[in-house]
C-alpha cells in the first residue's frame, strides 16, 4: 500500500536523495550529464522546504519500507487566484509504471489549487511529456517544443 501525506521539514532530505536519484537514473535519457548535475544541485533540502512555503506538497510513501517513492506539489501560478501550476513531480524508478505518477496526479488535481483554478499549467520535463499529455494536459500556446530551461509547458482548463 502507498500513503499519501502532506510535506513536512522532516522530508527534505528524502524527498532531495528521491529526484536526485530519479534525475540520474530516468531523466538521464532525455538530458545531458551537466543538465542533471544542474538540477541535482538546484533541488537540495533548502528547495523544498522553501517550495512548500508557497504550494502543497505532498509525499508517497511505501508503507512496508516507510520509503518516500513520490512527490508532487501544487500551488498558485504566479501569485494567481484562478490560475495554478504543478512542480517537482517525481516517482522514484523502482516505482515507474506501477500507478504512483498517476496517484500523484489524482491527488494533486483534488487539491484546493486545482479545483479553484480555471487553467493549470506544468513544465514538463521530456522524460514526462507522453505522461502529461495522457493525464489531458496539452502544450501550451500550441508549443510543442522545449524552452530554454529544457521543459515543455503544458496546460490544462478546469
């Protein structure tokens, strides 16, 4: 069984080692070495305590292992009242294709910013696009191409 629970403190390093781990072992296809490194070094401890000042956050946990296997957050785009976006969405590899990416989705699109929101938006990174686009998200402004962070922007209308 997995568990779904709110972020707290206490997870940031689980929830670091987890995208550092995903990054290396899955988005390694998609990127090169120096853009993983980037990222890695971008997304320590200090990331995500910051990020869940501002989003919900959410982890999923193996409740045989007590492992973090997934997060994703959710909060306004930009300051927005109608309008969210969704972050670090990341399924640890030993858990890919089981159903975790999808439990994320449901509960981030149950949440308070979701459901308020007329339009949500995602940078998806190519690792994730097929997945995005079957979850109902399309590119945004008709751009099906990477900018220049290496993401895809997605959106979805509520």
């Amino acid at each position: 069984m997995i568990q779904c629970r709110r972020f707290i403190n206490e997870d940031a390093r689980a929830v670091s080692e987890l995208v550092r781990t995903t990054l290396k072992e899955t988005n390694i296809k998609d990127y090169s070495q120096e853009y993983i490194e980037d990222q890695v070094r971008q997304m320590d401890e200090n990331f995500f305590i910051e990020r869940a000042q501002f989003t919900n956050c959410y982890v999923f946990v193996d409740e045989n292992t007590k492992d973090i296997i997934g997060t994703g957050s959710i909060g306004p785009y930009w300051g927005s009242e109608n309008e969210s976006s969704l972050f670090t969405i990341f399924v640890s590899p030993a858990y890919q294709e089981k159903g975790v990416g999808k439990r994320i989705m449901e509960t981030l699109e149950s949440d308070e910013y979701f459901i308020r929101a007329s339009r949500i938006e995602i940078p998806a990174s190519i690792t994730a696009l097929n997945f995005y686009l079957n979850m109902g998200y399309g590119f945004k402004d008709d751009v099906g191409e990477v900018d220049e962070e290496g993401l895809y922007r997605l959106e979805k209308f509520n």
